[in-house]
C-alpha cells in the first residue's frame, strides 16, 4: 500500500537553514525559533514549528531531515507556547527547559539528578538526550526515547522498564492538525503474559495477541525486535528498513501504520497495519467465543460451547456440558488462531514444561492450553483459566497459534463417531463432484471463450476512439502480482479490485470484471466512453482498459483514502473527518457534478452518486466515480424517460423510483442526500431515530421546522464549525433533496450559495422520500402496477 496517507502532522518550521551546531546545545548555548540542532548524519532535525491553523502556538519537535511534515517527537504537545520567543536552554540544575519571554516554563526534561556539566544531543537515531559532557550518550541522564510521541522509531522501546520506572507508550495526537494527547495509546501490557495492546482510556479497543517466546503472536516481523526479562525489562521496537527513514504510528482512530520511505518514489509507503475494527475488535464474540472474518466478522463457539443468546453474539458462548474435571475429559486443538486474552488472572506461564496436556488436566480450572518455545529457555506451557476472551482465527493460515481446549469426554465421543463418517463418505462424495467439476470446467469454458471472443471484437470496435488507453495483460498482471489475493482491496458491483504499480512506479487500482456482475458490457463501454473524455480534478481519472479472452478489466489512479462512506460512516474513521475538511469535500463534489452537467463537452447525467462512489485522494480530495449507468444529454436536452431503473435506495429521486424520469435534477437530489450525511455523520438509508421513523431527511426537514436545525450536525464535530455557515449547508442539503424537480437548485446555483456568504438562500420545503415507511411502500407498489418499469437497487457500497 502507499503512504499517500493523510494522516501526518502537518507543521511549519519557524527556522531558517540556521543551526547553531552539528548535534549538540552546551551548558551557555540556547535556541530559539530561527535555530535548530541537527544529528551528525544529517537524519534528524530538532526545532521549532507552529499548525497552519494554530500559528499562535509554538512546540518543540524532532522530524526527519529534510521530512518536516512527519514530526516524530513533541516536547510540548500539551502546552505550547502562546508566542514566537521561544528558547531551549539549561536550568541551574542541569535540567532542560523551554521558557517564553518572560521566563515560564512551558516544558522540563525534570531530572532528578543535577548535572553538572550538562550537553544535550541529537543523534541519528531520532534520540533526543542529555548527559554529563565528559560521559557517552550510553551513561545519559534523560531521553526523549523515554517520552514517546506518536511515533515509534527504530531503536526506540515500548513497555516496562524497571530501572526507570517507565512503562513506555505511543498516545495519539487529538487529530491531524492538533499533536496535543489523543486518548488513544499503544504499548506492552505487562500484566500477565506480555501483549501488545491498543486502549482507549482504559478500555481494550484491540491487541496483537500475546508474547510467543520469540515475538508477539500475530505482530512477529522481521522488522521488530523482542525483548522479555521479567526482571528488568519487557518491550517491543521495530528495527530499521535498509538503513533508510522508517517509523511506526499510532493514528487517531487506532491504526498503528509501519511506514519506510522510498527515496526513489519520494513518499513513505506502507509496510504493515495493525488495526482494529471486524474480528480484531475486543471481545466482540463474548466469553469463548471465536470470531472469524473472510468478508464480514462473524462469531462462533469454541469446540464444547454453545452460544449463550441466539440474539446477541457478544453474550459469549457456554459449556454444552457444564459438569467438569471428569474422567475421560480431552482436548480440542484449534490451529491458526490468535490466543485468547492473557491478563494475569487468566493464564499462567511455566517453563520446562514437556507434557502441556497433562499439565493442565492437573488443575480443574484449566480451560485451555498453548506450547511455547522460549529461545536459550527451552520448552514452556501457557495455560488460561477463568475465561477465554478474544479468540479469531488468523487470516493467513500458518501465522496463528495452535490453541488445545478442554471438553467434556461427551464431546470427545461425539467427533470420533463423526471422525468415522466422514472418512468413508467423503472420498466418496470427493470423486463425485471431481469428475463433475472437470465436465462442467470443460463444457463452461468452452462456452466463456466463443462469449468473450464476441464480447472482445463488439466491444474493441465500439471503443475504437480510445484505444490508445487500451494497455496489454502481461502489464496489468505485473503490476498485480497476477491479481494476488495480497493486491485485492475491495469488490463492488463491477467486480474485485485490486492495488498495482505500473513500472513506471505509478499505483493503480484495476477492476476486474466478474461473471456475475450487475453490471454488464453496457456499463463498461459507459464508464471507458465517458471518463476517457473526461478531465477534472473533483472526477477519478481512467488510465486504461483491456479486454483478453473473458477478462475485462478497468484501471484507475489509485486512491489510497478509499471513499467517502468508508470515513463518514464509522465511528472512529468518522472523527477525523474536521468540520473544514468536510466542507471541503462537499465543495468538490459540487464542482465535479457542475462540470459534468455543464462544463464538459458531453453533458453528464450521472445517475448513482453517493457516498461509496466518492474517492478520496492522499490529501482528502474527493473524486467522483462510477459511470457505468451514466447518461449523456444533448445541448437543449433537460430531462428523459427509462424503463429500466437502477441506483441505490437512500439516493433515488422520487421521480426517478416512481415514473423513471431522469434529468440534472435527479443528480442534484443525490447531493442533497451526500450533503446531509456529510454535514451529520449519519447514512440516510437505514437513519434511526428513537423518536420517529424518519429518515435522515425527515429528520432534518423536523429539526428544520422546529428551529433546531444545528442538532443535526454531527456530535464529533464539536464547536469546530460557525453556527451561520453550518445553517446554510443544512439549508442548501434540504432545497437539493424537494420533491418537486422544478424546485430543486441546478448545480450552478448550488455551488454560488456554497461558496457566497451574501447569495440569498431560499426557504426549502418538506423534502421527497423523507419516510422510510412510506418509500418503502411506494417501491413495493410499483411491482404491482402496469407502469412497466423495472427496478435495480444497487448496494451502498457498490
């Protein structure tokens, strides 16, 4: 995956090339903003910076040199100072300080112990200390290490350390403009068997599973090191990419993203994620539950247990048989999992251990257990008693865990009668649907290759005006690693899709043509036509197509933001979506659609704009996409009829679910609806209310008509937004979404009432479709009168 990731502390340095030595600040040296200290190699640069939206405030940071947009380390984060006299200097004490003017001090490396004959240094690795002048940077005194931002850097430790007292933890910066403590944290949880752990607060959001002897389970890398010693220490760091700039980030929505940087690219790409959401989450499955994820997370039992609530998945699951510590009692071994939480009051370690088994079936309240083979130790069983919490299976088979859970000897009894079942029944059955594959193989493909020959000559010809964006298979494939699942990112209605890099080095995403598609040769034939002869910043750009034998396939600009839906609609992801950020998306989708309606040559009727069609670029910049059911209207053309309706419920105008019709207006409705979920956080289709049975337009237009329209702005946003502009958006989301076509905005008004604080704004009136209950009923109906219209619905995230 790239890093063209938005995530990044965006900051303006406040020195100018000045550096008042190569590395370090001496006992009657100090700086301030127009200086900075440099690492002898020239890696890392410590100075002063301010936010663009914050210039009043001023921090002390460590950033990569000549990388000033990626600070690694922030003295101040959580008090900066108000002004641009800023200076670092020695106290009497020996201690570092940064004071303002008037000599407050905002910051304090706060030592215990005087020095002397203080230095402080910055070396290559990012480590910021102070030591005695005469000792090495080994014998130091205070270290930034000790302190960590939200970056981890090679070198650097996570976890306990009992020299110092310090248990070391990265903490996420309240957002990307804002580096002053998130409430997000990563570290070493020390408490029982070692894991590394993501919290918000106090709570477990995630963890990678617990230590395994020679790494932590589902975490272990090449690229990390590993150390456990009760005694003194217990942490986790990441080793260095090639010698190159590399770093490890805890995000504010709880992603920790590896990043190396490309010197040849010039761009941090990403190497690993470990994240939440799906299976990962926490204790999503309850008490012996496992959770499994192919498309979706989904929940089950461990082998023994039922679940405990047909209803409610995270009720956990329970004993099929309750009666334990029995005779004849065995284990289940479950591969290829993540073990359960390992938190001191569940699991015990013992080392020199051979028999795990018969290790555990000594104790009652032995539930489980796992085998370990600890370096320069030897062999050690883990055994977990109480409960088993978070237990999945691991996606990549070979990279989980081997867990042996205890059941009733009545479980036992029951696979082994299974056991031999399925070894006379299944060969059997096994030969069958072999030979019935291969005739079906034979008689399919046969079929696929007359079908695609037909579809490959059609299509080639029709397309002809564009065949210069026509590129080779062998290319596609080499940038795709032959459509590895490892390069698969998504699948919509069209088909898979899949991340490459072109030779070039340009990243792409190709989509993949499947056989049972919704979308058939007329939409792709659409979507080359259309985007080809289309260029605007706020639409995707289409950089080629092929057509081999059954393949067909569609390359794009890669997006690495993913699209709008995938930010607004989660929680977490939702939060860092700021209130300037949101407009700025809206404004762009605004120009993109003003473009296709009136601007290009071809004159675009979209037809299924909606969250999930909406890419978002490395800097947030939305791009419009999907143009397989667009229509192209002629210059005095303004609306038109169809027998064959498809889009997406939540998004369809009135007119066009009820009679078909399609016009601009119908595009501008769909906007409407964007904008409102924009501005609320919340999906139209499926909106719930506790007071009502409105949709989310419904609820706006209440809201509206009682005088408390700001109650739909979205609760994450805080105070971040001005009352009047916010009450224009709301007020522009409504007149897009009438009933009425003709009283509906075009997009050009659209836009001026956007961008214009003096344009006069029109008072809307009740919305269309802003009844779940009643849209519902009114589609249905539609099936079973004679108007001869067909209907589509496409999925949201298609």
């Amino acid at each position: 995956m790239t890093s063209n990731h938005f995530f990044f502390l965006c900051l303006i340095p406040l020195f100018f090339g000045h550096s008042i030595a190569v590395d370090v600040l001496k006992a009657d040296q100090s700086i301030n903003h127009t200086q900075a200290i440099v690492s002898a190699a020239e890696k890392f640069e410590l100075g002063f910076f301010t936010q663009p939206k914050s210039s009043n405030f001023m921090y002390l940071g460590i950033w990569y040199k000549g990388l000033p947009d990626y600070v690694v380390w922030v003295a101040n984060r959580d008090n900066p100072v108000l002004n641009s006299s800023a200076t670092l200097k020695f106290n009497t004490h020996g201690n570092l300080i940064l004071v303002n003017q008037t000599g407050q001090v905002f910051w304090s490396s706060n030592s215990t112990r005087t020095v002397l004959y203080p230095i402080a240094q910055l070396l290559d690795t990012g480590n910021f200390l102070l030591r005695e002048s005469n000792s090495g940077p080994e014998n130091y005194v205070w270290q930034s290490f000790d302190y960590p931002f939200d970056t981890l850097l090679p070198g650097m430790k996570l976890g306990w350390d009992s020299k110092t007292g310090l248990n070391r933890k990265l903490t996420s910066r309240r957002s990307q403009t804002d580096p002053s403590s998130g409430d997000l944290s990563y570290g070493v949880n020390t408490d029982g068997l070692p894991q590394l752990v993501v919290w918000k607060g106090n709570q477990t959001m995630f963890r990678g599973g617990p230590w395994y002897g020679d790494g932590f389970s589902r975490v272990r890398s090449k690229r990390a090191n590993y150390i456990y010693n009760a005694s003194f220490e217990i942490s986790y760091s990441i080793n260095d990419s090639n010698n190159g700039p590399s770093r490890a980030v805890l995000d504010s929505i709880g992603s920790v993203i590896y990043y190396v940087w490309t010197g040849g690219d010039k761009k941090w790409e990403i190497a690993y994620t470990f994240e939440g959401s799906g299976c990962n989450d926490y204790e999503l499955c309850g008490n012996f539950g496992l959770c499994s994820s192919v498309l979706v997370a989904s929940c089950g039992c461990l082998d023994g247990f039922e679940q405990k609530s047909a209803q409610n998945f995270s009720d956990g699951c329970v004993r099929k048989d309750e009666k334990i510590c029995r005779e004849g009692e065995g284990f289940r071994k479950i591969s290829d999992v993540k073990w359960p939480d390992s938190t001191k009051k569940s699991v015990r370690l013992k080392v020199g251990i051979q028999n795990c088994e018969t290790e555990c079936l000594k104790d009652c309240f032995c539930l489980a257990y796992g085998k370990l083979e600890i370096p320069d130790i030897g062999p050690a069983c883990v055994t977990w008693f109480d409960k088993l919490i978070d237990v999945r299976f691991v996606r990549d088979v070979g990279t989980g865990d081997d867990l042996f859970v205890r059941v009733a000897a009545s479980e036992l009894e029951r696979s082994e009668r299974k056991s031999i079942i399925v070894l006379v029944v299944v060969p059997i059955i096994s030969v069958l649907i072999f030979l019935a594959s291969i005739s079906f193989y034979i008689v399919r493909n046969v079929r696929r290759r007359a079908k695609a020959a037909d579809n490959g000559v059609t299509i080639t010809e029709e397309l002809i005006h564009e065949n210069e964006l026509e590129m080779p298979i062998a290319v596609i494939e080499a940038a795709t690693n032959n459509f590895s699942i490892s390069n698969k990112i998504g699948e919509g209605g069209f088909g898979p899709v899949y991340k490459g890099r072109l030779s070039s080095g340009q990243e792409i995403a190709v989509k993949k043509l499947a056989e049972r598609s919704r979308q058939g040769m007329e939409e792709f034939k659409n979507e080359v036509h259309f985007i080809s002869q289309l260029q605007h910043r706020n639409l995707v750009k289409l950089l080629g197509f092929c057509i081999h034998e059954e393949e067909i396939l569609l390359i794009y600009e890669y997006m690495p933001n993913k699209s709008l839906d995938y930010f607004l609609f989660e929680d977490r992801r939702r939060s860092l979506l700021d209130w300037q950020m949101r407009i700025d998306i809206i404004i762009g989708i605004a120009r993109g659609l003003l473009y296709l309606h009136r601007d290009s040559r071809l004159r675009i009727i979209h037809r299924d704009l909606k969250a999930a069609n909406i890419l978002l670029d490395s800097e947030m910049k939305p791009k419009i996409s999907d143009f397989g059911i667009a229509r192209m209207f002629g210059e005095y053309q303004m609306e038109t009829k169809t027998d064959r309706v498809v889009g997406t419920y939540g998004y369809m105008s009135p007119e066009y679910i009820m009679e078909g019709c399609f016009s601009f207006k119908s595009d501008v409705y769909s906007f409407g609806v964007i904008l409102l979920e924009i501005v609320s956080g919340k999906r139209n289709h499926g909106f719930f209310h506790s007071e009502h049975q409105l949709n989310l337009l419904g609820h706006a237009w209440k809201l509206w008509n009682e005088g408390k329209t700001l109650k739909l702005i979205d609760g994450v946003l805080g105070d971040q937004f001005q009352e009047l502009e916010a009450l224009k958006y709301i007020n522009v989301g409504l007149l897009c979404v009438q009933a009425r076509p003709k009283e509906r905005p075009i997009m050009s008004y659209v836009l001026s009432m956007l961008e214009n604080d003096n344009m006069p704004l029109i008072h809307p009136k009740e919305p269309g479709f802003y009844g779940e209950r009643f849209v519902l009923s009114d589609i249905n109906s539609l099936f079973s009168t004679s108007n001869n219209v067909t209907i589509t619905l496409l999925d949201d995230g298609r």
